[in-house]
C-alpha cells in the first residue's frame, strides 16, 4: 500500500541554524505534498505544499523541494527561531479519493 | 470564529463504554475527515465523507461509526471501547472538487482515554 517515510524522527538545532527534514513516497501518482506543524496540545497546520509540477516552493523562512524521479520531498527551515520548535509531519495525497499519507514526524527542538 | 471545532476535547471513559465525539466546520467545504493520532504521533486518516456520503474508509473496526447529518458537521460514534482506542482523535474538512486539490484543516484535536 502506500506509505511516507520521514526522517529524522527529532531533530534539534541551534537558534539560526537552518534544519532540514526529509520525506519519500511510493504511490507515484501523489500529487501533492503537504507539510504541516502540530504544536503541543493543537491540530495540525498547515505550512507550506507544493504540487507535482514544480520542483520548488519557498515562503520567507520555509521552502520545499520535490524530486517526482526519486520520489522525495524536503522540507527546509532557515534561521531557525525558539518558535518553530514543533512536530513537523510531511504528507502526500494519493490517487485514491484525496487520501493524505502522513509520515511518521519529526520533532523539532530549537534551542536558543 | 473557529473553522473547525469538536467536542469534547478530553473525553475519559471505561472499557466497555459507547462515545461519541462530534465535529463542525464553518468553512463550507464538503469533505470531512476523521484521522486517529496515536501515542507515537503518528497521523492515520479512518474515514472520508464527501457531502454527507461515505468515501474514504480504512481498515477500521465496526465499532467505529461516523455520521454525517449534514456537510458541515462529522460525528465518531464508538461503540464497546477498548484500551487500544485511546488516541487523539481530529477531524479535518476541505473542499474537495474535480481536478483541485485543497488544503485540509484540522480541528483542534479530541484526546480520549479508555480505563
């Protein structure tokens, strides 16, 4: 069946330093590639997506790349802030129905 | 002016028990979801309902039952609870059209607790 992989599982940077989380896909015919942020306590939100006819996406401090070739996708955060600190979760939309397969999350640990 | 609500938002309950927990959204969309959050995070979609008729459902037990009276709102109804059913339950809606692809929006999350 379908599946997401997301790596790392916790990640913790320095206030400024960029982090970077990585995400792959196996039903190539995903179209769409979100990213959402869960903050402790609330529901996931959405950050950024990009779609599957564009290899880049970038909005202030985040940016998404995606390779359709090899099936993966990233998620990039520069000049991390104490604010940022959160799960991370990485989606992809399959062909069935409109179904968002999430990976597993990453923690995001921001130290000031 | 919530987008998407659910109540409640804690619900404790013993083994053996029937719930329900029970969504709105004020967005207009058409599509509502249920996702089951687990004690690793993971996010798992369980159904889908697309103006009001049934789309999406995954390998869930028939304890489980959503309800949709109308396209703004989602209920869960669980029946004969077990331990394994303690999770974080969201729902989610989105407006779901021909060829487009929307953005869902998460309520804010309903943690149950089976004893």
């Amino acid at each position: 069946g379908e599946n997401v992989e997301q790596h790392p599982s916790t990640l913790s940077v320095q206030e400024g330093d960029s982090a970077v989380i990585k995400c792959t896909y196996s039903d190539s015919a995903s179209n769409y590639f979100p990213w959402y942020k869960q903050e402790l306590g609330k529901g996931p939100q959405l950050i950024i997506d990009i779609r599957s006819n564009v290899g880049e996406k970038k909005d202030q401090r985040i940016a998404v790349t995606l390779n359709k070739t090899a099936k993966h996708f990233s998620l990039h955060i520069t000049e991390t802030q104490p604010e940022d600190s959160a799960v991370y979760f990485c989606a992809a939309r399959t062909s069935q129905g409109g179904k968002l397969i999430f990976g597993q999350g990453t923690e995001l640990s921001v130290k000031p | 002016d919530t987008a998407v609500s659910q109540t409640p938002k804690y619900l404790v309950t013993q083994m053996g028990n029937d719930k329900s927990i029970k969504c709105e959204q004020n967005l207009g969309h058409d599509t509502m979801y249920w996702y089951k959050q687990d004690s690793k995070k993971f996010l798992k979609i369980m159904f889908s309902y697309n103006n009001k008729e049934l789309i999406i459902n995954e390998t869930v037990p028939n304890r489980f039952s959503p309800k949709s009276p109308d396209k703004a709102h989602l209920n869960l109804h669980i029946n004969s609870l077990e331990l394994g059913d303690s999770a974080v339950y969201f729902c989610a809606s989105s407006r779901l059209g021909t060829g487009l692809i929307n953005e869902q929006f998460f309520g804010p999350g309903t943690r149950l607790t089976v004893l």
